[in-house]
C-alpha cells in the first residue's frame, strides 16, 4: 500500500522506517503499546523548518522585487495548516496515516491539522532519507503552482499588483 504512495511522490524511501514513522499519528502510539514505531512528531518539527526553508528560498528567488514584509506575508499563506492539507490531499495521504481508533472514528483521516502535520513528517522524512535537494525536488511543483494562486489573489490580497 505505500509503494502507491511512493508512486504518487515518484520517490522511493531507502529508509522504510522513516515512511511508517511519518504516517504514524500520536493516537496510533499511545493505544498501541506492543508496536514500537514512533509517531510522526519529531519528523513534524523537522519537516517544518524544511519546509519553511524551501518555501522561503523559492520566494527569495522567484519574487525579487518584493519586500521582507510581503514575502512573509505570502510565506506564511503557503506554510498554513489549510494549504499543507491541500498538499497532503494531493498525495491522498488521509488513507496511508496509521491512526487509533478513537482518532479513526472520529474523521481523523480528513482533520486538517493531521493532514497538514502529517505532510511536513513525511517532507522530514524525506529530508533524512535523501537530504534537502531531493526534499526541494519532490515539493517543488507544490510550492510553484501555491506561488501562482497567491499571485492571482486566490488567498486574498491580489500580489500581482504589486510587482
């Protein structure tokens, strides 16, 4: 089942540890003591500054023009918990995380803040697997076509404008 997964990021992980850890929800791991797999947390708080530097990198390059200001406005439309899910949803990442069931039964699988969390895990575990030029691969078409919302005013202020 995560070969299809692999499939969509067009990667395969070296590190098959990384991929079940990333998908691995903190409800799964308190509920189920006998598996020893660690949850996604950690992987989660290193995907998001991977993240944050990709992002930020690609902003710097791509918009030249434009102030510090608009760019960490813009940054920060691109790293929310609603665009992150809209990435994980792209990769249908709700049917690979590993959830309790209490998380399970109550739609954890389509919560926005799982998806999203469960998005910068797995760019973290990529970044361990592969490092951040392969990271910066696989994310790029994400980030690009985001770029190209924010600048129609999909999210907002109109920053074509600007330029």
């Amino acid at each position: 089942m995560l070969n299809n997964l692999e499939k969509k990021l067009d990667y395969k992980f070296k590190n098959k540890t990384l991929l079940k850890e990333a998908l691995t929800h903190p409800s799964f791991q308190k509920k189920s003591l006998k598996d020893k797999t660690t949850n996604n947390q950690r992987l989660e708080f290193l995907g998001d500054s991977v993240l944050n530097l990709i992002v930020t990198e690609h902003l710097y390059r791509k918009l030249a023009s434009f102030s510090e200001g608009k760019l960490t406005k813009i940054k920060s439309v691109m790293v929310s918990k609603d665009i992150l899910a809209k990435w994980a949803d792209r990769l249908s990442l709700g049917k690979y995380i590993i959830l309790g069931k209490g998380e399970d039964s109550t739609g954890g699988r389509k919560k926005l803040s799982i998806l999203a969390d469960c998005f910068e895990a797995l760019l973290g575990a990529i970044y361990l697997d592969s490092g951040l030029q392969k990271a910066k691969k696989i994310i790029s078409s994400f980030i690009k076509k985001e770029t190209e919302l924010i600048m129609k005013g999909k999210y907002g202020e109109d920053y074509k404008t600007l330029l």
